[in-house]
C-alpha cells in the first residue's frame, strides 16, 4: 500500500525530540558516505500577469542505513510584498480550497516502492526547526533560559519548539510586525510549550535579555543588526538576509548549515525575482562562509562548539537540504503508521508493469 | 481534482504524431526562453548484498506557453547480467507485485496545482522515440523506405513508431539476440503498424539494405561498428555505447540530442556502477559532442539537416530531460481527460493550507 498522511496527522505523532535525533543520526551518516543528497533546484517562470512568479522546486535524499528515500517538491505561486519597510517573499494558496502545493514523495531503497505521499508543511516546519536545535545544541550557552522569536508563523513555532527541547527555557517573547500575530503565538505556544510565551512590541524588546534569538521570518532586508548583540548570546536564522552582514561578522563563532548550498535556479523569460535584485537570495558577500565550520563537523567533531559563556555564537540555516525530508520524513511515516494513521492507496497506482 | 492514469490509458489515445509535434514545438520554445529545465540527478546506493544498486533519479521541466510543469522520478532497483557477450543494465521490478517504480508528476503553472500522476513508462517510451523521430526527420533520406531495429523491447517499438510517422516505411528488420523476442516483436509491431516488420537472426541481416538504423537497447558495449555502416544511412542511438566512436566520427553528419547533458551522480558507500567501470555511462571521449550540432538547432534552422542523399548522418539521443516529460505528459493528460479516462483523488490530498 501506499500512504497518505496530513499535516495534522503527522503532527499528531512527531515530536520535535524525533526529528533532532533523527538529523543527529543522518547527518553523521551523510558525513560518513551512508547517505546522500541531491541540492534544491527551481525552475522559475512567470505566472500571472500582476508579477507573481511560478516555482517547479525539488530535492533529493536518500539514507541507506534506514532504507529510505525521498523526494521533496514545491508547486509555487510566489509574490513580494512590503511589510514594515521590508520585502518579504509569500507563497500565494492559488491551488483549488486557496492552498499550497508542496509534497514529499518516500520511498524504500530496498524494494523501491512508493511508501507514503503528504504534504510536504509539518515536515518542512520540523527539519528547519530541529536543524536550528542541533546549532543550539552545540553553540548555545547550556543554561540559556530565556529566548527571543522574531517572527510569529509557522517556522517560528517550531524555532520555538526546538529551542525548548535543547534548552531549559522559561520564556520566550516573541516579535512580528503584527500584532495580532504575535499576540495568538503567543498564546498558542504558551499552550504548546507549557512555559512563558509573552509577545513584545518591538525587537528590542523581544531580544533585551535573550540568551538564544532565533528569526523564523519571510524577511529580505536585514533585521538583527550590530547594534543587536550581546556578549553570551546565540543567534540564529534561517534566510540569508535575517541577520546582518556585520552582526555575523562580530560573532565570536559563527557556523553555517552546509556550505556551497545555493540552490540552482533555471529561469524561462528571464524573469527576475524581488531576491535576486536585492542580493537575499544567496548569502552576502560581505560574510566568508568558507571560513565557517558546517553542522556536520560540531556533531562529528571536528569543529569546536561554544567554549565560553561570553561567546557570541550564531547558526547560519540557509537552504535545506532533500537529506532532511528523507530523514523526518522516515521517521513520521513510521510514527503515523503505528499510529493507525493514514488512508491507503493501491500501490499499483504508482507503479508498473513495463520497464521504462 | 488530482488525476491518477495507466499506462494503457495513457497508450490507447497518445499518438507518436501527437508527441512529435510537442517536442517540435516545445523545443523551439525551449531555444527561445518560453521553457526550462532541470538536468537529471541520481543518487545511486548499495539495494541488496547482491550487488544490485539502489537509484533514485529525478527531473523537472516546466512549459510557460501550455502552462504545465512536471517532475518525473524513478526509484529503482538496478542490476547488471551478461547478454550475448554484452554487459546489459537491467531495472529489476522488485516493488510488490513485481513492479517497476517511475512517476510523472504534472502541475499547472497557472495556480500550481496537481493536475495528474501517472507511471512514467508510456511517456518515457513516446519522448524517447519522438526525440529520435524529430533527428530521423531533418537527417534521414526523404524517401527512406526501410528500416532496421537492433532491440525488441519497450523503447524498441517507439523507435519503430518514430520511424513510420516520419518516412513511407515499407518494411523494417529486427535484431535482438532473443529469438522469441524479435519474433513477438515482429508479429506485434506488423499489426501496429500495418507494414512489413520481420525477424533478423543477426545484426547484419537486419541492416543490409536498411536505410534507417535505430538502435535501442540497454547494452553498455557497441553494437554497430564502423563496419556495418553504409553511405546514405541515417543512424540513431539512445544510449553513448550503442554506435561506437568510430562508426560516429566516420558519419557525414553528426547531431546530438543535447550537449553538456551528462547527469548529476551522487553516491552512497561510494558505490561504483558497471557502466562507470566501462565507461559507458558518458559518451565516448572519443567522440567530439562540442563539434555537433544540438536538436534545437535543426529545428531552429542554425543547424543545417542531411543535403545529399549520400551522406552518412547520425542522431545520439543519450540521456533526455525532464521538459520533455512536461510536453509529452500535458498532451497525454489533455487527450485522457477528453476521453473521460483516469480516477480522480481529491486534490486536498495533495495540497495543504499550511504556508511551508
């Protein structure tokens, strides 16, 4: 048979713990030659005639010693708008019921066959938070207890969670331009969490006695500038443009997820996206990431994390990587299945007799 | 709704004429910028203790005139045997029920929705023998009358196919080192076609007054030497072993499907293929692809077809692209549907409301 979850299924039985531990394993596995990874392409089209952008992405993954493989793909309509003097980049729901397009496909590499197909949302939302956890692991202060989310969607609830599976943390406040916004993510996470969740009025404030500053936004202008820092504190984000050119350069310790990452972009018209005149696309130019360890050299050891309380650390997650989806997304299938979760479809569907 | 098709649906309304003429057109639009594509990547794996190899492959393609986007995937199980003296890669149909995994997965740019999945073997058939198709029209002689096909399977009889709908073929000859093979293929490939279609019980005998000689095999050694050639002939390839470097280099006219076309390998275990121990997996270094004309270039005029009736020419079709799935699976996706065939899935199941 062949599976297929929801978002709200997989929810239901993943925790944040699972995908840490699950990333913890792959990426030792990847640095050892036991998995592999093919990096994120786009094709990038015009969509519309009012400057939205259609995007074909895919990745791919496969880790031997779990027997999975996966590919990860995003059916996009994109647009740019101005939020609170910046750009930010936004998925448009233009598919049918105003939603997105974003699937994992998970396969065996022992038989080959098509195991499960689901949105590709919770999963999406778990890795980038579970890889920003193994940064903090290695790079926060290990009594951090207070932290500060810039930014109030879905990859900031799972910043939330994964700072509070690392850490012993007692507050969190959280800042988004929007009121309403950080008020109900607060409140939701509070729930979630069981700690203190408080919105705040302005990133001073949210950020004022952080030990850890995660940003989880769509943002291409900077927002955590030099004038930001604090001795002892991690930060940490997840697009380029988040954190400023010289606040990363001020870091005492500054460690990037993969380096060489960039996705490959194929254009049809020559069209132009909103990041690609701004220079947020790829990372900045003014930061050295080739002078920066990877993730993957603190877990194996071979780059030193934190040394001291004082240290500013920060974690650079750009671009994931299809590797993560093979890796939580084993993991959800395995944890939906036991569960009972799922509806099934005729494997024949997605398989044939003929050899293509 | 998301729909799901057969290969048998899919082959009782897609005509080769139908795919010859959207590669025609898709590969103008792709040498004008209206189309695009993502090369094929594969990340190969250790499956079994067998020897056998796990492959996940993937490619994207996206066509801004029609409006569709597509990603075709394979997930197989891969092995390698000795035939006739000739080392053969073999996909073994390990999923359950004996079945071969590969998928086209089909979008609309417009609003990026799921439009349809279906296996990707019929489509795979008819690009592989369009894309021949449109060489054998610009490079085989106007009033080519009979052909030779070295192979009985699947691709075989596309390449068949590609040949009647673009010369008055009257017969055609078929080698294959499997008698029962040829013969079947013979017999069914007659009633398809309404010609002359006979065994050959050696490569020689199948092309001694062939005027177009196709090859389609899964051989990684050559099969057609600089011996077997003849002037006026018109050759065609879709793997780099079949026609050997100095039966390429002696021709008159040489055209390659696309330059630079090689895929992205990664591996897992550093696992080694037959075809990289032999070489066979790239074209030879022997053969100057950069001095060929490209497809496009036929079509485009920039690149001149055969201009005598002696000439000796040949068309290398090794590795297709993803864009060709997108043009081939939206005509079979347009004439499914207008023939009330496929099952439809909700399309929920396929989209999310989550922002991922």
């Amino acid at each position: 048979m062949t599976w297929i979850f929801t978002n709200a299924e997989l929810d239901s039985v993943l925790t944040m713990k699972d995908c840490i531990a699950a990333l913890d394993t792959g990426y030792r596995d990847l640095a050892a030659g036991r998995g592999g990874n093919r990096g994120r392409a786009e094709i990038v089209s015009p969509a519309g005639t009012d400057g939205t952008v259609y995007a074909l992405k895919s990745m791919d993954g496969v880790h031997s010693p779990s027997g999975y493989a996966s590919i990860r793909l995003n059916s996009d309509i994109i647009g740019w708008r101005e939020v609170a003097g910046s750009t930010r980049r936004e998925k448009v729901p233009a598919a049918p019921g105003n939603r997105y397009v974003g699937l994992v496909l998970l396969f065996s590499t022992v038989n080959g066959e098509p195991l499960a197909i689901f949105p590709d949302g919770l999963v999406q939302r778990m890795r980038v938070g579970a890889t920003n956890g193994l940064g903090i692991r290695y790079l926060a202060r290990a009594d951090a207890g207070t932290a500060a989310i810039i930014g109030s969607g879905w990859q900031a609830g799972a910043q939330a969670m994964a700072i509070c599976a690392e850490r012993p943390i007692r507050r969190i406040r959280c800042f988004s331009p929007s009121k309403a916004n950080r008020t109900a993510f607060a409140r939701d996470m509070a729930a979630r969490l069981g700690i203190d969740v408080e919105p705040a009025s302005s990133i001073e404030d949210a950020i004022r006695d952080a030990d850890i500053v995660a940003c989880a936004t769509n943002a291409l202008d900077p927002i955590i500038g030099h004038n930001h820092m604090r001795k002892g504190v991690h930060y940490s984000s997840i697009k380029p443009a988040e954190i400023a050119p010289e606040a990363i350069n001020a870091c005492d310790r500054a460690v990037v997820h993969l380096q060489d990452n960039a996705p490959l972009v194929v254009r049809t018209h020559g069209v132009v996206l909103a990041e690609d005149r701004k220079g947020a696309h790829a990372p900045s130019a003014k930061v050295d990431e080739s002078a920066m360890a990877e993730l993957t050299e603190l877990l194996t050891g071979t780059a030193k994390g934190r040394e001291t309380a004082e240290e500013m650390t920060c974690f650079l997650n750009y671009s994931g990587i299809g590797y993560q989806f093979t890796l939580v997304g084993g993991v959800a299938f395995e944890k939906a299945r036991a569960a009972g979760l799922g509806r099934e479809l005729p494997t024949e569907w997605f398989t044939q007799l003929e050899h293509p």
